[in-house]
C-alpha cells in the first residue's frame, strides 16, 4: 500500500504522499447476500466464521464462497485462516460503498 505512495522526484529522490485509491469497481458485481457478509464484517471488525453465520443467517454455502471471492479480490485479510476482517487498503472504499447501499448507517 505504501508503495503507492511513493513518487520519482528527480534521479535519486523519493516523495511520499498519500497512497493511492484502489480499483472499487468490482464492488458494484456483489450480490446482496455479499453485501450483507461484507457489513457484517466491517460491524464486528474481525469476525470468525461461526460468527459469520450466527450474526448474518445464512447458510455455510453461501457464506463460504464470499469470504474466498472476498480474499481472492483482496477485500478480505484472514488472521490464522480463522478470522476476517475488511484490508486496510479497502477498508474505506468498502465501508463507504456499503454505506450508499444502506447496507451501513454511520
């Protein structure tokens, strides 16, 4: 992420700024059951999946194959395989996207 954020200035010198936006377009092909995973995990911020399923409803199936798009699409971090939580790179795009779609209220 911070590699972003670094520009060439002359031969030799590097600027910092601000990292750059992340590509957010795949966010409008998220189903709404995805939707929902999604906010349930920005709630709780890191969140197993047990706890995935008790909090959201749905089923394994459904919930399973969000949390492998979300990691395969760098939307997702897991800790120790068991634990989710929003990247720290998407984590504002995401939150912001879930919020327009009132799948968030601030």
């Amino acid at each position: 992420m911070w590699l972003s954020a670094l520009r060439q200035v002359g031969e030799q010198s590097l600027r910092v700024g601000l990292p750059e936006d992340p590509d957010t377009s795949m966010l409008g092909d998220l189903s709404d059951d995805s939707l929902f995973v999604f906010a349930s995990i920005a709630l709780h911020e890191n969140i197993s999946l047990p706890q995935l399923l008790a909090t959201t409803q749905l089923p394994e199936g459904v919930v399973k194959p969000v949390l492998d798009e979300g990691r395969r699409m760098k939307l997702l971090d897991c800790q120790n395989g068991t634990v989710y939580r929003l990247s720290v790179l998407y984590h504002y795009p995401v939150v912001r996207y879930l919020q327009a779609k009132h799948c968030l209220y601030e």
